[in-house]
C-alpha cells in the first residue's frame, strides 16, 4: 500500500469505492422501466436515446476522465463525478418530458460515470503499488459491480411496477454513497509524492519524465486495447442478444432469458472475488483462459440446445468475462508509466463502451455475410475467433517469458 492506512480506514475506504459502482451499473434501473418509457413518450427514437445514449457518451468522458485523473486531485474529481450522479439520478424523472430525462440522464449515465469510474480505479491504483494486490482489490471493485447491478436491477424492477418514474427512487442509495466517498476516500497528492521521492532519491523521477518510456507504454497499451476491443465485441454479441438466441432455439421464454442474464452476473461476481489469487499465479497468461472458455461454451451453445447446458455455458463465459474485464483493467496500469494510468484506465472503460455499442451491427453484419438466419449461425464464427486469440495470446507470453527469462540471465552475468 502506498499509503499508511488501518485496517478499519482500508476497508471504509474500499467500501467507498466498491459502492460508487452504482453510478457504473445505473442503466440496470432504467432496464426494468423501458416499457413505461415507451408507452410515456410517443418517440421511439428519444427513448432509444435514454437507454444507450449515456453509453456513447461515456465513452468520451472516461477517457477525459482518465486525463483529469493523471493531473489533477483524484478525489476531488471523484466527488465531482459522484455528485453529478446522484444530483442528476435522483431528479431524472422529476418531469414528464422526453428531453429533460434525456439530457439527465447523459449527465448521469454518461458525464458522470466517466469521471467517476476513472476516478475511483486511479486511486486504487495508486494506493495499491503491488501488483498482485492491485489486482485483487480491483477484482473485487468489479465483483461489487455485478453484485450491485444485480441488485439495482431488483430494487429498480420492484419500483418499475408501480410506474417508471418510481424506478428512479433507487438512486436515492447514491445519498449516503456520496457522503462515504467524502468521509473515507484518501485525498492523495501525487504531487507532493512525487517531490518527496526524488528528494529522497533523485534517479525516483526518472521513469515518470522519460518520453521514450512513456511512447512504449503506449504502444503496449495500443496492443492492450485492441485486444480487448475484439474479445469485447465477441463476448458482448451474445451478452447483449441472450434473447434472440433464446428465441431462435426454442428454449424458454422471458423468464429463462431473465435467468441466463442473472447467472452470468453471479459468474463475474465469483470470478472477481478469486481474481486476485488467479493473476498472482499466473500474471500476464491470466487471460489465456477467457478466450478458451469463451470459445468453448460458444461452441457448446452451437451444438445444444438443452436449457441446463445453455445455463452452465452462459455461467462460465461471464466468469471468464469477468476474469478478462479485471486482468485488463490491471495490465493497463502496469504497462503505462505512473502519470498515465488513470489516462490508461480511461481507456480500457472507453474500448469496453465502443464494443458493446458496435457489438450488434457486428452480429447483424456477420449473418448477412454467412447468410445466417439467426444469431445461432455466427456462432462456430465467434467460437473460432475466440480460439485464434488464446493461441496468439499464449504465444506472446512465452514469447515475453523467454524474454525476461534472457534478460536475467544478462543481469546475474
């Protein structure tokens, strides 16, 4: 820890943090209000807007977010981005008109979420040097995530019966949120850090100003995001169409498609809490896994059609999800120099927020182009694509393992 801190502090501190994952999961309220939304508003078009609308917009701001984060007071925009959630949240529904929900709602779901997600994982990774320990406070930040958008999703649900505009009473739970930010996140100065590491050793500088350090961080993190962006886009076309799949099978109704959605949070949420112990041991190959699992049970989901085997397969892919979402969110920070990491973890939000939106023109592009009639079809496609970058995936870590390895041995000569 690179701070001095109890234990009691620590864990006030990190349920600080865990909680602002309300104003990440907020769209999980609005989910269960989409009907009320469109019988309210005779326009198709605006309501579509509500819904995803924060999620383009968001994909600006964390990368802002991320900026803001590496030169400025990380807590104070912590705070900002927070109390521009629970301002705008909590009065989004107070009229009945489409664009002032509209306009609240990118405050909410989009400006805010960026600043404040950015905000809360750069002082995690700032106070968590080591980077086994980083990762496994990190898997538990989006372990909380799941737990929380689950949990939105029931509260909003519940309140959605009465009326649409009830669902939005849930984000009263950001009031005392905002107000354990305040009193339990560290304010840290990385300035004044920084000035008593050099003073103390004057070479402690070094990393943080050299350009020629900072261009091959960037590039690792190019690399880094790419790779995230496909496994992304792959993972997102059937997380985000399970109805249609549903649909095309013949498998259930509404209520399976609402429980294959539930256990793929319960994966993620697992996979999360295990994280930290998964990365320690096995460090860059942790994400080789994801792409074999998620190739696998795609594969699986292609040749069966039994609803017990679809559960089980939608289970492990969102555990492997999971595994994916928390290993690039460390590795980002790890392959930047230190004044770019909250710019890094600005990114890896900003890539995860173009795949899912870009996700289902992929889908409906790739049935056209193998003339599928349904998503079933393109499935051996993805279950391919996601085995091509396990191998690649594994070959790059021997590859840097023989590295390393070589320039041990250099330094022991």
């Amino acid at each position: 820890m690179n701070i001095e801190i109890s234990k009691q502090r620590a864990f006030l501190f990190l349920a600080a943090i865990f909680l602002t994952n309300v104003c990440t999961m907020a769209d999980m309220v609005i989910i269960p209000a989409v009907g009320g939304l469109f019988e309210a508003f005779d326009n198709a078009t605006m309501v579509n807007l509500i819904i995803t609308g924060p999620a383009l917009v968001g994909v600006i701001f964390c990368i802002l977010g991320g900026r803001l984060a590496d030169k400025f007071n990380k807590k104070f925009l912590l705070v900002f981005g927070f109390s521009l959630f629970t301002a705008t949240s909590i009065l989004g529904a107070s009229f009945d008109n489409v664009w002032y929900v509209l306009i609240l709602r990118l405050f909410s779901g989009g400006i805010s979420w960026g600043f404040t997600s950015s905000a809360a994982l750069a002082i995690v990774a700032e106070v968590y040097i080591d980077e086994t320990r980083r990762g496994t406070v990190m898997g538990w930040y989006n372990a909380a995530m799941a737990a929380i958008g689950a949990a939105l999703s029931i509260v909003g649900g519940l309140l959605a019966v009465n009326s649409w505009q009830q669902a939005f009473n849930t984000y009263w739970i950001s009031l005392p949120i905002l107000l354990m930010v305040i009193l339990f996140v560290p304010n840290l100065n990385k300035v004044k850090k920084l000035e008593t590491a050099v003073a103390a050793d004057p070479t402690a500088g070094s990393m943080s100003t050299s350009g020629s350090d900072a261009k091959k961080g960037i590039r690792k993190l190019i690399s880094l995001l790419s790779a995230f962006f496909m496994l992304g886009i792959i993972y997102y076309i059937i997380y985000y169409q399970i109805a249609l799949y549903v649909q095309a099978t013949g498998i259930g109704n509404e209520a399976v498609i609402g429980t294959l959605s539930s256990l793929g949070t319960v994966g993620s949420c697992i996979i999360g809490l295990c994280f930290g112990m998964i990365f320690g041991k096995l460090q860059r190959a942790t994400i080789i896994p994801t792409y074999f699992v998620i190739g696998l049970t795609f594969l699986a989901l292609y040749l069966s059609t039994d609803v017990y085997v679809s559960a089980i397969c939608c289970t492990l892919m969102s555990a492997a999800w999971g595994n994916a979402y928390s290993y690039y969110y460390v590795r980002a920070t790890i392959v930047v120099p230190p004044q770019l990491t909250a710019t890094a973890i600005g990114a890896v939000s900003a890539t995860s927020g173009v795949a899912i939106f870009l996700s289902t023109f992929v889908a409906s592009n790739l049935q056209t182009l193998l003339g599928a009639t349904s998503i079933v079809g393109i499935l051996p496609f993805l279950s391919g694509a996601a085995f091509a970058g396990g191998l690649l995936s594994l070959g790059l870590t021997i590859k840097d393992r023989k590295a390393e390895t070589a320039l041990q041995v250099q330094e022991q000569e």
